[in-house]
C-alpha cells in the first residue's frame, strides 16, 4: 500500500485526510498546485465542445500526443511521433501495464531503495527479481557495475525498473551515468523502463533519458513522464509511455479492454499545459522554485540532526533520524501536530521491518505541497517532535 499505509494510520489517529487544510502533509509525493514563484498560471477553466464528451481514444487523444512527442522533440531531440506515445490514466498504470506484459522469461533490476508502489507491483506479478545494492553502506547511491545484473533463477532477460531522480532519495543518474545505463539496456535481451515523474525537479537542469536513445524503436527502452509533478496537476490524472511503436500497439490494444482511455477532458487540461512556450517557462520555474527549497529545507533538517543522504532531485530529503528514534514512533508525536512523514522501510524492495531492517530509522521528508511561508512553522513543528 506505499504512501496509503500512512495515510490511513494518520486518518485512525487524527480524524483527518492528510493534505486537508490544517494538516503538514510531509508524507505525501504531490506538488503544489497554485502558481509558484516565477512560475506560469494554472488555467482554471477549460471549454468543452460535444464531441469532447464522447469515449477517448484508446492511447491518447493526438492533440495530447502531439504535444507530448513535441516536448521531448524540443528539449531532448528525442526523435519521437505521436506514434510513440500512450496515454494512461496517471503513471503508475503505465507502469503496471509495461510490466504485466513482460514475458515470463524476463527478471526484474531494481534499486533496493525505491519509489513504493514498485514493491507491491512487483509482488502483486510474481516477478523474479534482481535487487540492486541501494542503502546506507553506499548512500543509496549504486556504483555503474551494480547495474551489469545476470537474470535470476528461471529468466534469461533483464529489464530495468527505476525512477530518476529516484523517489525517495532524490539521487539523479544524469549526463554520462545515464548514457552508460542507456547504452548498457539497449541491448539485446536488456530493456529498461526510467520513470521520469520528477523529471523537472532535477538541479541544476530537467534531464530525461530520451536525451541519449538513438532510436526508441530499436531498443526496449519505456520511459514515463506525467502532468502530475512538473505541471503540477496531480488530480488530472494524466501520465504517458514513450517507447518503441511496436510496444505502444500493445498499450492500444490493453486500453481498449482494461482502461478505456483516459478523460478527454483531463487530456484537454494537460495540452494546455504543455503550450511550448509554457511548458519552459514551468521547466524553469519548477526547477529554480524547488532547488531552493530542497536547500533551504536541507539546512533546517542538519540543524535538528537528522543524516541527510538526499541527492540533487525530487521534492522529498531523505535521510536518518537523530540518536535512536525510528520512523514510526516519529509519526506517533507528528501526528499530534497534524503531520506526518513516509516510513523508509515503505521504500524497502524487501520490506525488512523492526530494528534488523536497515531502514527503520530512515524517512522521506516532501517538500512538495508545501508554501514559502510554511518553512518556519514546518522547523518548530519538527523540533518539538525530535
């Protein structure tokens, strides 16, 4: 359940929905969702014709993909079509997609640190996995050859499942880090899906590993990306795949009888979003808006102790608590403030519990929701806690 289990446990303790008004929703992976500073408008109203009212189409309305292929196009030369792009209802169904239709023979690589959905994915298909070291003796920062992985048990392929910059720990593979990885899972028998949620809140620049593929069609390279994060959308629910044609056939296919497209009226919301002009001017705002927030935030948490291993992405800090306090009886004395964090051991591929789990003691601190003005509050909030 990831993110929900804390949900539901603040809920039982508070009477509340973390993210309500009056509530320090630390534990929660969304932007904010008013303008930011030096940042572009949110449209707060979209026109609706009658055709617009009728069934979507099964990978995307080709407004949208247009817009998405010529995104990438523009700031990645990524070399895409509209024909390379699904649309799906946010990205973890994307995701789940791309890894149901994996064939048996394939094992998954995965960090052992990462993004919690993957974990029940992950267990909900019986995958075989291959876990990649990703923990306090390396930082949470794997060396180039953690990633040379060999299948597992019964598999003969490898694909690579990881989120960049990696959710919860902000670390970024980028420049050529990411082109040796690319290089590495274009191979034959290697495929690779990078989910880019965070993808504009990477210091100093937004970086994408469609930058570095020749052509998609030629590998078994995925990558994700949203309006939830960058565009600071999370409720209109929108999340695409590049990849090869041959693989978004398939996604047509699974959506015609598992998902039904996704609101034309979201998909309409979004292409607004992703206006050329617009979407840089995001690209930078959110960029420059969150780095400083990440190093603002970075600063107050070393001050009350905590061990920052958070690398230069995302909107979360990922680190461990002072002297010997674990993570949740941290939430029991958050949670009598109306706050509350994620758990480390939530981001455990393994889920390794009580105190012989390495990550007992770890949390992810969001920063996303939360406003210029909130900083001196969130410290005092958090001080009275440690």
């Amino acid at each position: 359940m990831g993110v929900y289990e804390t949900l539901f446990k603040f809920a039982d303790a508070t009477g509340n929905y973390m993210g309500d008004a009056g509530t320090h929703p630390w534990a929660q992976g969304y932007p904010l969702t008013t303008q930011i500073p030096g940042g572009p408008e949110l449209p707060v109203q979209i026109d609706l014709k009658p055709g617009d009212l009728k069934y979507p189409k099964a990978t995307g309305e080709i407004e949208l993909r247009e817009a998405i292929a010529s995104y990438y196009n523009k700031h990645y030369d990524a070399g895409i079509t509209p024909e390379h792009v699904a649309v799906f209802a946010g990205g973890r169904p994307g995701i789940l997609a791309t890894l149901a239709f994996l064939q048996a023979d394939i094992c998954i690589a995965v960090e052992e640190t990462e993004y919690t959905p993957y974990y029940d994915m992950l267990k909900l298909l019986n995958r075989k996995v291959h876990l990649i070291p990703s923990n306090p003796a390396n930082s949470f920062r794997p060396s180039a050859s953690d990633y040379d992985v060999e299948p597992v048990e019964s598999t003969a392929r490898v694909f690579l499942l990881k989120s960049n910059p990696c959710n919860p720990t902000g670390v970024t593979t980028s420049g050529k880090e990411l082109i040796s990885l690319v290089q590495r899972y274009s191979q034959n028998g290697r495929g690779a899906l990078f989910d880019e949620a965070y993808e504009f809140y990477c210091d100093p620049e937004p970086e994408s590993a469609l930058r570095y593929i020749d052509d998609i069609d030629a590998t078994d390279i995925f990558v994700a990306g949203a309006a939830t994060k960058g565009l600071q959308v999370p409720g209109m629910r929108v999340g695409w795949l590049i990849a090869a044609e041959r693989h978004i056939e398939i996604f047509r296919n699974y959506s015609s009888f598992g998902m039904g497209g996704v609101s034309r009226a979201s998909q309409i919301y979004v292409s607004q979003l992703l206006e050329p002009s617009r979407a840089s001017h995001a690209r930078d705002a959110v960029c420059n808006f969150y780095t400083a927030q990440r190093k603002r935030y970075k600063a107050g948490l070393e001050d009350l102790g905590f061990e920052l291993t958070t690398g230069d992405g995302g909107f979360y800090h990922w680190g461990r608590l002072p002297g010997e306090l674990s993570a949740d009886e941290f939430n029991q004395r958050l949670f009598q403030h109306q706050a509350g964090i994620l758990p480390g051991v939530l981001c455990d591929m393994e889920r390794r519990q009580g105190v012989e789990g390495p990550l007992h003691r770890y949390i992810r601190f969001s920063f996303g929701p939360l406003g210029p003005d909130s900083y001196d509050g969130d410290m005092e909030i958090l001080r009275q806690c440690v």
